[in-house]
C-alpha cells in the first residue's frame, strides 16, 4: 500500500501553476500543458491523474499520429511519449515533433523498458531529452518534469533576451541607416570643396586629387588667386578620421577660400598674397584657440609669382613638396617642419624656389608616401618620386588619376587604409 501511493503520487502536494512556458510578450498564466501519447489507455490515465494532481494541463494521444495532429494545432510545453507503440515509434514521432515549427521549446521524455545504451543513443539522436523506465516512479517523474521546467524558464529567458537584442539592433541599424545616409551628404559636401579638378590660371595649370578612405575625411586640397599675378596651392591633412576631423576640415576650407577671398586668412586687406610661413603661423594661432578635441593638421602651402615663376612656400609638418622638372628630374624641398595647431609660438620657414616653364610643383598628402603594399612596405618618398619619374610625360589631371590607379593597384584592395590627396600645379609658358 505504501509503495502504490508512492508510485501514484500521493503524500507529494500539488505543484503551482508554471508560468515560463510563454509568448514572448510575456510569460502565459496558466499550467504547463503535457501531452501523454501511449497505446495503453490505462497508463495514459494513470500518468495523467498523477500529472493533474501536481498541477499540469494534460492531453491524451493513443499513438504517435494522433498526437502529432494535437502538437500542430496547440504545440504542448512537455511530451511523455511511450517508446513502443503500434505504427511510428516514440523516436520516430520526436523526430517529427523536432522538426515542427514552434516558438518555444519543446520538452520531450520517452518511456521505455529499454536500458541498453545503444537504445538510450537512439533516443538521444531522435532529439529526446530524458528518459524514464517503465513502471514510472513518481519520483522519478517528478524530478525530470522539474528538470524540463528549468529548460523551458531557460528557454524563455534566453528567447526574451534574443528578442531584445534583436530590437536594440534594429534600432541601432536605423541609427546607422540614418547617420550613413548624413555621412554619405557630408561626403558630396566635402568632395565639393575641390570644386574644379582642372583649371587654368594664366601661365598655371592646377590639378586636383581628392579620395577618402571612409565616407568623410581629414584631406583638403585647394588654390586661390592671391593678387592680379599670383596664385597659391596648398595641402592640408588634420589628424584623426572620421567626423570630427571633416568638420575641422570644412573650417579650415573657409580660412583658404577662393569663393570668398574676404574671409581668406591668406591674403591681406588690399588682396594681396601674404607670405606661405606667415599664413601657417596665424592658422596655428587660430587652431590652438579656436579647435577644441586636440586635433592638428600638416600643411604644405606655396605661392607662384605667374610673370616670372618665383615660388614661394612652407612645409609644416606636410610630407615634402616636389618640384618636377621638364627634363624629369625631381627636386624634394623643406626640412619637414611642426605641425600646425600642435604648440604655441611655432615657428614656419619660408622655402624660395622657382619654376622655370614646363615644371611643375606637387603637393601631396601622406595617404600617397605611406600608402602600403599586401606584404606592408610603404611607398615613401623615394617610391612616390620614381612613380613620378615614369610619369613625367603625363599631364595635369591625368597625372593624378594615374597616381590614384597605381595606389590602388599596390594596395591590392578597393579602398584606401588614409585618405589620399594631391595637387599639381603646372607652369606652363607665359604668354
């Protein structure tokens, strides 16, 4: 007698309603629904007493098709399924049963009288969780339907916190979405600073070159009429990438105008060209008062007396201008120089040069010397300069554009790890 109330459940109160077992909205109100598939009517009924008593919401199948129809319309949170049945076989069945679409997880024991372990691998490769040996001890039972509980609050958790990270993706994808397509505006806005690739002034022909490496960058390249018989060039690249390196960029773009020569730091009141060294100080006044994240920038900026080709400029911190000659030869001017916005009361020098007709003078920033091959070897100065010798015959434009293609070509990829820039400025014969 002790033993039957034992194995019947009595004496082992009832167990509460089981809320894991959930949408994800939320977790259901209401008791865990078991389903019992067995062709024995008397042990489905013994077990589903025995189930109603702790609290389960239980359902009945006499074989493994009739249970399948039930998990199809109202998918259950637990199955206890006998192993031998007349037709599909228990593990046959949770196969099916594994392979239906569902939300939450499905809990699956089999019954069996089978104790073998090659039985016991069978069943686990059908896709059952436990197992339970004929006759069922109601402690047994009780223990893996606990143990099928904590899977199913598990499972709950985990598909509630996926859902969440989820949304937050999503979120953070619109976002994206959102700041990619104001970058992608930002991009056009910065590209049009270099509104002209070519353009002639009198005896000079100007060439400009402008690729970022992201959708904004840190390189500008421009030239402004500096008097009735000069022009000036210049370089420039502001430390950092990205956001806040372009909107350093754009500032410095207004200090340079040609649009607007008024707001042009480097002309005087009258209009005229101030001197390269003189410029670079008071933009390094500007950027230490006026930029605020600690960013700086390199500079190479030249002017070009048109009637007879006097050159006059300075490097600050820039990677070192390049004369070409008609011949092909290439003159390296500067001695490097400080950066500009990187320490009070620097000190520029000014560089005299000239360029006789068919020179020509290029700027360029160090996305071209330290752009680097698959193996990581950089161009360097020496690089760039014996690419220019074997370009020497190329004009204006083109030049920079081939310089671009070779670039790419070294680098092997589609993009660039720097920005790269560069400008020419030819002289060509006066009159």
């Amino acid at each position: 007698m002790d033993q039957a109330k034992r194995d019947s459940g009595a004496g082992q109160g009832p167990v509460a309603p089981h809320p894991a077992s959930g949408s994800l909205s939320g977790e259901r109100a209401g008791a865990r629904r078991v389903l019992v598939v067995d062709d024995s009517k008397m042990q489905r009924r013994i077990l589903a007493v025995t189930l109603a008593k702790w609290g389960y919401s239980v359902e009945e199948a006499g074989s493994a098709d009739q249970a399948i129809d039930i998990c199809r319309r109202a998918p259950p949170d637990i199955v206890i399924s006998d192993w031998m049945m007349p037709g599909m076989s228990g593990p046959d069945f949770c196969k099916v049963f594994r392979g239906m679409a569902r939300d939450t997880y499905g809990y699956f024991i089999l019954l069996t009288s089978k104790a073998d372990k090659v039985d016991v691998a069978e069943g686990l490769i059908s896709g059952a969780d436990d197992f339970l040996t004929k006759p069922v001890n109601s402690g047994e039972l009780r223990a893996r339907l606990t143990a099928g509980d904590r899977v199913h609050r598990m499972h709950w958790e985990l598909t509630r916190k996926n859902r969440l990270i989820a949304d937050t993706l999503h979120e953070l994808q619109q976002l994206y979405d959102s700041i990619d397509s104001d970058l992608i505006e930002a991009k056009k806005l910065q590209q049009s600073l270099v509104r002209e690739r070519e353009v002639r002034i009198g005896p000079a022909r100007i060439s400009q070159l402008l690729r970022t490496a992201g959708r904004v960058g840190g390189d500008l390249v421009g030239f402004y009429p500096a008097g009735p018989d000069r022009v000036a060039v210049f370089s420039l690249d502001v430390s950092g990438h990205g956001i806040s390196s372009a909107l350093m960029t754009a500032r410095l773009a207004g200090f340079l105008s040609s649009s607007v020569p008024q707001q042009n730091i480097g002309l005087g009141p009258d209009g005229t060209a101030l001197r390269p060294d003189r410029i670079a100080a008071r933009l390094n006044e500007i950027a230490l008062r006026e930029f605020d994240g600690g960013h700086y920038f390199t500079l190479a900026l030249a002017d070009l007396d048109l009637r007879d080709g006097h050159l006059r400029l300075v490097q600050a911190g820039h990677p070192h201008p390049l004369i070409q000659r008609a011949e092909g030869r290439i003159d390296m001017l500067g001695q490097g120089g400080f950066p500009v916005g990187l320490i009070d009361d620097a000190r520029f020098e000014m560089i005299e040069a000239r360029l006789n007709p068919g020179d020509r003078l290029i700027l360029a920033s160090d996305g071209v010397t330290e752009c680097a091959d698959p193996q990581g070897t950089l161009l360097g100065d020496d690089g760039f300069i014996r690419m220019l010798e074997t370009l020497a015959e190329v004009p204006g434009r083109r030049l920079l554009e081939t310089i671009a293609w070779k670039l790419a070509d070294r680098t092997a990829e589609d993009r660039f790890e720097d920005d790269v820039s560069a400008i020419s400025l030819e002289y060509l014969r006066p009159g």
